[in-house]
C-alpha cells in the first residue's frame, strides 16, 4: 500500500537507525516509481521527468515558461563535459549554465542507486534541476552554500508535491535512503566562505526537510 512520508522531523531523528539499516545489509527498498520500474536507468528517467514536470507547472502558476534543460549527460569519471574552463570530477554531478544542462558520473550515482537505494536518484536528480531552476529564475546569494541549500530545499519540496500527487509512491525504508543520501553528500565543517562548500550533512537535511514540510516556496 502507498503510504505518504512520516513527518520530515522524523526523517532527521532517524539517522542513527538509517545507519544500523545499512549495517545490516538490509534489501533495497521497493522502488518509489509508481510503475514499479526497479532498474537505475528506469530511476534516472522518472527522476528528471516528473521534476522537470513539475517545475513547468510551477512556472506556468507564476505566468513564465520553464525552459527544459538542453542535454543529460552520463559520462564516466573524468571523461564528462566541461563547463567553461571548468573539467567535469568524478563521483559528481552538476549543473552547467553556460550549456544548460546536467552531467553525473553514471558509475558513481548507479553506486548510490544499488548501495543507498532510489533515494539517492531522487535527491540528487531534483536538486541539480533546482540549479537549472535558480538560472532561469536569476536568483543570486553571496555564498555557494546558500545556493546549494536552496536547490536541497528545492529537492524536498519537489518530491514532497510528486509524492502528495501520486507521481511517486514510497514504501517503509525511503525515508532511511533520503537520510543517508543527504547525509553522505554533507561537508565535514561548516565553512560558510568555502566557495565550495554545500553545507554540513544537518545543514543538508535541514533544508530538505523545510522544502518537503513547506513546499518550494519556502525555499
């Protein structure tokens, strides 16, 4: 049976219990696609097409017209697209500008994928669209890190409207994935004028979970 996600607050105590999960060798989860794909490749495409989805209905209620981004690249450690002068790293994922569009490590994700569960795509997936979003939307901060917790509140409420519309389902461990995906993706130190820095793993869920209880207009 499709159940709604307990309250996000929860999802923040249970990282200890997100931990053991893991430990323990537990089975994936089923997976959150309402069709009941279970492949990476499947996940990777729902992913990117109901957020994109919903940002197009999000842009229509504000009388704009939300531009798709232009390619979705897959590479293979450092054998990614450049950004201007910047190389594509290995183990990332990231947004260009400039070409307007996105490019992930496939190996590195597809490991988050079998070893984290779906989770990690619906994190990961939504907050580099957040990305593409703020460039339409011309947002600005001075520090990266406000950036970077902006498009995380923006995954939490992206996939907090596609499960409340039953674009998603979600099953007992979800919640368990999405900890120990923000969790895993969280700086050591909060350096705030690291021009680097995403945030601490606390930081990362925080502002997840402000978009997942609150919406994207929130963030």
């Amino acid at each position: 049976m499709t159940r709604a996600l307990p309250p996000i607050t929860r999802l923040l105590t249970g990282l200890l219990v997100a931990a053991m999960v893991a430990a323990c060798g537990v089975v994936r989860a089923p997976s959150m696609d309402r069709r009941g794909a279970d492949s990476f490749e499947d996940d990777v495409v729902t992913a990117r097409t109901l957020t994109e989805q919903f940002w197009s209905r999000q842009f229509q209620q504000l009388g704009r017209t939300y531009r798709p981004i232009s390619d979705f690249i897959p590479y293979s450690g450092s054998a990614g697209p450049s950004c201007g002068d910047e190389a594509a790293v290995p183990n990332n994922a990231f947004y260009c500008p400039l070409g307007h569009f996105i490019a992930f490590d496939q190996e590195w994700m597809e490991g988050l994928w079998s070893d984290m569960g779906d989770g990690s795509v619906y994190v990961i997936i939504p907050h580099e669209l957040g990305h593409a979003v703020q460039a339409q939307l011309r947002t600005s901060f001075a520090l990266n890190v406000q950036i970077e917790l902006q498009a995380d509140c923006y995954a939490g409420g992206t996939l907090s409207a596609l499960v409340a519309s039953g674009a998603l389902t979600t099953e007992p461990g979800d919640e368990n994935e999405l900890i120990r995906s923000l969790a895993a993706a969280g700086d050591p130190t909060d350096d705030w004028l690291n021009p680097a820095a995403h945030g601490t793993a606390e930081q990362r869920q925080a502002s997840f979970a402000r978009g997942y209880r609150d919406g994207v207009g929130a963030c």
